[in-house]
C-alpha cells in the first residue's frame, strides 16, 4: 500500500507579502507557500511582475475572506516615462511611438491628471488577466492578436503628481478594484502628446493592509531558519482583519450552532441589512465563526463558515 502523500501543514491565517520585483504573483504566493509548508493558498489581487508591494496572501481558511480582498479599494504609487509609448503601457512591453523633442510642464501634468478624477472608462489592456471567451487577454496578446474589450467603470478617489524630473515623473494615486495604472499612464502620455509608460509601480495598500504590515520573502525565510515555524507563524494575520469594515455580530451558544448548521438566526443589535462578520461568543472568548448577511426576515443567515478558529 502506498503512503499518503504529505500535503503540507493546516495554516489559517494571512500574510502582507511586500512583493519582489520580475515576479508574477503566483510564482511569489507559491514561493511563500512553501516557506509555510502550507497545504493551501491563495492571494488576493494579483500584481504585474514589474510591481512591487502590498499583496495580501491568504492560507487556508483565510482563502474564504480573499474576495473581500479582491473587491477592496487599493493605493499605488507609479513612475512614468515620457516620450515613449509600448504596446502593454509598461517597459516590459514593446515600444511602439517614441517622441523625441517635446515639452511637458509639472502644470501640463497636474492639469492632466484632473481628467482621471471620480468615475472613469477604462478599456482593458491586452496585456491583462481579463477573459474573451475563456482565452486571458495576455495570451491572445502574445499571439499578436488585438481583439475588441468592453470598457469597464472605475473610480479614481485621488491622483496627485508626487515628483516631476523630465521625462519621468510620479504619481500617486486611491482607487476602486480593477484599475489598471499602465492604462492611466498610456491615456496619460495621449492627452499630453508625447506617450508615456509605467517604469515602476508599487501597491501601497490594498483594503486594510498597507506597507508596515508588509515583510519579504527573503525576511521569512530568516525568520523560519533562527526561529523554526513558530518563529513565521507569529506574522499571520488573523482571518477576520480584511474584514474590519463590516459590523461584528456576536452570538450565543445556540445561536452559533444553528448557524453552524445552516439555519438563519435572529439575534440582538443586528444591522438592517447587509453582510456581517459572526463571533462565537463565549464567558472567555469571540471566536471568528464566518461571514453572514441579513435576510428578508431580518435574520442572520450563514454565508461563508470558517472551519478553523481564527487567529
């Protein structure tokens, strides 16, 4: 009889990976996978291998909260080159119009940049993880193929340029989920006629987290090699953080098992509607049981359980 296959440790919990450059965010989760010896993982928003910061990973039970990851606004700030336009608005693409002699004032650019303010139209880059009819944009684009892409709708909170050097220049910026900054630079280097593209991006939060929750690769593994395990398991983030924003319900003993079981509940001080974040609670503890919404009835209903205790 053959031996079951080692399928790696029960780790619940997130870690805020400041991201290497030249890596894909898979092959950086997969990288912090092993280093747990997690059994499972995920992550939750994925950069350009050219960027760099701010990317939540989820382990384990963890990975049942990544949507709210997903959908959470993020912060990013990003060099840009002028002049120069590629054909996937970053240096790792092909340069397709350069513009030698030209004149941009920090003015010019500030002046720019009002027009990317509140809701916008963006149209997905070809470069991109987006799906026409199954394919990734990505892989179409490196077949040299340029299909049509639906605009979608984004919103910009904030975009201030930061420094100005010619040709570069930064740029911050707060926006909704599914921005794309090597858009805004492409668009960007069009309304000021001389092109432009990303040379650097770095996410500087996403939802909760930001850069001072953040540790590297390379720290972890020093961590695990003087510390052992424990030494890395201390950076988990609980299950329950990238929830922070919605209302903390708490329910008693019976309360908890019937949801536990599937049933809707009602329960005091209960929001009017919406999702909420259930505890378990207990005469010595608030244990993280899942993510519930509010039904017609005003009941609490069960809608993500969490298997394991959080922290």
């Amino acid at each position: 009889m053959r031996g079951r296959r080692n399928r790696g440790r029960d780790v619940n919990g997130l870690i805020v990976l400041d991201k290497a450059p030249g890596l894909s965010s898979n092959s950086a989760l997969q990288q912090v996978k092993r280093i747990f010896q997690a059994n499972k993982a995920g992550h939750g928003g994925s950069l350009d291998p050219l960027a760099t910061g701010v990317l939540p990973l989820c382990f384990g039970e963890a990975t049942k909260v990544s949507r709210f990851l997903l959908d959470s606004d993020k912060k990013y700030r990003t060099r840009m080159k002028l002049g120069v336009r590629t054909d996937s608005g970053d240096s790792e693409g092909r340069t397709i119009a350069v513009r030698e002699n030209f004149s941009v004032t920090p003015e010019q650019v500030t002046q720019a940049l009002d027009r990317f303010r509140g809701e916008i139209e963006q149209v997905p880059p070809m470069y991109s993880a987006v799906k026409v009819q199954g394919t990734p944009l990505y892989k179409l684009a490196r077949s040299g193929k340029v299909v049509e892409r639906e605009p979608r709708t984004v919103k910009i909170y904030e975009i201030a340029l930061t420094d100005f050097a010619a040709p570069e220049l930064e740029i911050e910026l707060a926006c909704s989920k599914g921005t794309y900054i090597r858009t805004i630079a492409d668009e960007l280097g069009q309304i000021l006629q001389c092109g432009a593209h990303i040379v650097a991006l770095r996410r500087l939060q996403a939802g909760g987290f930001t850069e001072a929750d953040c540790v590297t690769a390379s720290f972890l593994e020093q961590e695990k090699e003087s510390k052992g395990m424990a030494g890395i398991d201390r950076y988990l983030a609980p299950i329950d953080q990238p929830l922070s924003n919605l209302p903390a319900v708490m329910l008693p003993d019976i309360a908890a098992n019937q949801i536990r079981s599937g049933q809707a509940v009602l329960v005091r001080h209960l929001p009017a509607e919406g999702m909420v974040r259930m505890y378990h609670k207990t005469c010595d503890q608030e244990r993280f049981i899942g993510i519930g919404a509010i039904d017609e009835d005003g009941k609490v209903a069960p809608k993500r359980l969490i298997s394991e205790p959080a922290g």
